[in-house]
C-alpha cells in the first residue's frame, strides 16, 4: 500500500491532488520580484547591446600604454641608451662619490628597458635582446646582492662587456 503523500503510478488521481504543493525556495538576499515593469527581452537587449558599444568605444579610443614598443627605431635608441649607460656605470672607480647615484640611475633605467621590452614576443627572439636581457640580469644582481659600491670582479665585468658588443652588433644588423 501506498502512501497518500507519495505520488506512485498505482497512486489514483484523488490521492495526487491531496498530495502537499511546495513553494518553491527564494533567496532572502534577492529581492522578490515585482510585477509593476516587467522587463522585456528588448529592453535587455537594448542595454547588453549599449554596454558592449561603450566598452568597445572605451577600449578603442583610451590611448596606448607607455609600456608598448612603439617602433623598431624606439627599440634600437632605448637599447643603445642602456647600453652606454651600462659601460659608464660599470667603468666607473670605486671611489668616484658618483657611484651611488650611477647605480641608482642605472637600475632604475634597467628596470623600465626590461619591463617596456619583455612583454613584445617580436622581440623575444632577436639575439640583442638576449644579449642585453642577460647582461642587465648579471649587473643589476651584482648591485643587488653587494651593494653599489662593490666592484663587479673582472671575469664578470669581461662577460658583460662581451654581451654589450654583442648587442650593439646584433642592432646594427638589425637583429
């Protein structure tokens, strides 16, 4: 035997419709909802189709970003900078008062290069940018870990000087 609450299909149709209706569960967090203005499809369509135009006008029109290459010519005359920059700074005497500021200026140089350029994989490949990505690497951790005014060691003052020329060969033939 069944019970009546429970609809099986032996249930008859008087003991389906003496079963329990549930409501069903609304959110205490939602508002209900009001039946005053409908919302019609076209209203919704109308405003997805004004927020899509606005976000495309937005993104269109807001001005590029600093960090972007803008050209090859901006690429070649950034990394031409950084590498004088980089040959002053290292070539500098131990004594100089200079050195400190030098070395701020540098890293501070380097950082915008490296972070400008990184993101562009039309550069990722280029040997200059290796070159160069490695040498900045090498100098801005041995100003970080020894400070500015330790002497970079000769073995790796060579090997940057060696990754500079090979940079500034590399622009030159436009690689």
């Amino acid at each position: 035997m069944s019970s009546p609450t429970l609809i099986t299909p032996t249930a008859t149709a008087a003991t389906a419709t003496t079963s329990k209706s549930f409501l069903p569960i609304r959110s205490k967090l939602t508002p209900a909802p009001t039946t005053a203005t409908p919302t019609t499809t076209s209203s919704v369509t109308c405003r997805r189709d004004f927020l899509t135009l606005s976000a495309t006008a937005l993104l269109l029109l807001s001005p590029a970003t600093s960090a972007r290459a803008a050209s090859d010519d901006e690429y070649v005359k950034d990394t031409a900078e950084v590498i004088n920059k980089v040959r002053t700074t290292i070539t500098l005497d131990r004594n100089d008062p200079n050195v400190a500021t030098a070395v701020a200026e540098l890293r501070e140089t380097s950082n915008y290069w490296v972070a400008k350029y990184r993101k562009e994989k039309a550069l990722l490949g280029r040997a200059s940018f290796r070159d160069m990505y490695s040498a900045l690497n090498a100098v801005s951790g041995h100003y970080i870990s020894f400070g500015p005014t330790a002497p970079i060691p000769v073995k790796r003052k060579q090997r940057i000087l060696e990754e500079m020329d090979t940079a500034e060969k590399a622009l030159s033939r436009g690689r």
